[in-house]
C-alpha cells in the first residue's frame, strides 16, 4: 500500500497488520469453533483504508453477498476507539441455530440472541487477539442490533459518520459442509488510525 494517502499504511505497516489480524482471527475462529464443535473456515484478512462516503459500497463489494443480511454492532475503546461489525449472510441462521443446541422455532427474538452471542465471541476474540499483541488495552461496549433482513447495499445506507475516512478491516469465517457465513468488519478513526500505525512501528522494531 501507498503511503501517500494521509492516514494510510506504509507497505510494511500493511503487511505486519495483516499478519497480527490473521493470529486474532484464528483466535476468533477457535472460540467458535469450540462453541459449535465444528471446523470453522477462516478467510485471508483484507485491509483499506475507505472515505465516509465510498463506505457503503466498499463493504458491498467486500462482503460480495446480494442476499438479504442481519448484522450487530459493537464500539470498542480506550487505545483505539471504533466499530466491530458481524455481518451474517441470512440463509445460514438455521445451521447455527442448529449447532448451538436451539430446538424452538426460530423468531425473531430467538435469532437476535443468536446473533449478538456469536458477534460478541468474534469481536471480542479478534479485538483481543490484536490488541494483546500490540500491547493495547481495549474496553467493549454490549453489541446491540445495526439491522435484520435487509439487502446489503442498504446496511449503512444511512449512517451519518463523524470522520473523513477510516480504516477498514474484514475477515470472514464459515462453517465447514454449512451455509453459515459471516463476515466481520473493524471501523476506526482517524486519531485511532495514527495511533494504531505507531503500535505498529514498535512491534516492528522489537523483532
């Protein structure tokens, strides 16, 4: 990547995110594979740095998905101040609901749980994951509903953000002979994204 673009990553910077990304989503990926007793595929993590107004279409492009979409929210602070957000392409809800032990008949209210319990397990372990390695503490506010069976270009479609543009984070995970799919995007801001490429520096030098 260019550094060229204020607040954009340096190649190397690139490359050690994507690495430190990679070992928190494997973490995200075992706690749920523990859960649900099943293999959990996991995605190479892709990282751009995105406009406000170009948000949107970034993360239909990302998510590649023309279904209908469920997605939870979830702030993160302290060192690093932004969003987490799991999106869940719909016609998976049952195959998870199935392998978390649900017998009743799935409404809404029961596929809200769902959701937010699998959201947090994945932004809480992939957060955490690498905010240990970089040596950040991160605070999480309780995951809430951002939307439910919608089309995906209408997700953010009227979001009002307060930055200019932000660094985004994607990672998906799927379960194995399942139509489950989830994708999980990270938002930061502009003074978390200065702050997370000096994290960065550090780590790279104390290899």
């Amino acid at each position: 990547m260019s550094d060229q673009l204020g607040g954009d990553l340096t190649l190397d910077q690139h490359e050690a995110l994507q690495e430190i990304v990679n070992i928190g989503m494997g973490l995200a990926g075992d706690s749920l594979a523990r859960i649900l007793n099943t293999f959990v595929e996991l995605s190479i993590p892709r990282i751009r740095l995105v406009k406000a107004e170009d948000l949107p279409s970034a993360i239909v492009n990302l998510v590649s998905e023309r279904a209908e979409v469920s997605a939870i929210r979830q702030a993160f602070f302290n060192h690093w101040r932004g969003e987490a957000v799991a999106i869940y392409d719909q016609h998976g809800c049952k195959d998870l609901a199935d392998l978390m032990g649900y017998t009743s008949e799935m409404d809404n209210s029961t596929e809200t749980e769902l959701l937010l319990d699998v959201g947090n397990v994945l932004v809480g372990a992939c957060l955490n994951g690498v905010s240990e390695q970089l040596n950040a503490e991160l605070s999480f506010g309780a995951p809430s509903v951002l939307a439910q069976h919608v089309p995906i270009e209408e997700l953010f479609e009227k979001q009002n953000f307060n930055w200019s543009h932000t660094l985004l984070l994607e990672v998906n995970f799927a379960l194995e002979n399942r139509q489950f799919k989830s994708h999980l995007l990270t938002m930061m801001s502009e003074e978390s994204i200065s702050t997370l490429q000096l994290d960065i520096d550090h780590f790279l030098e104390a290899l």
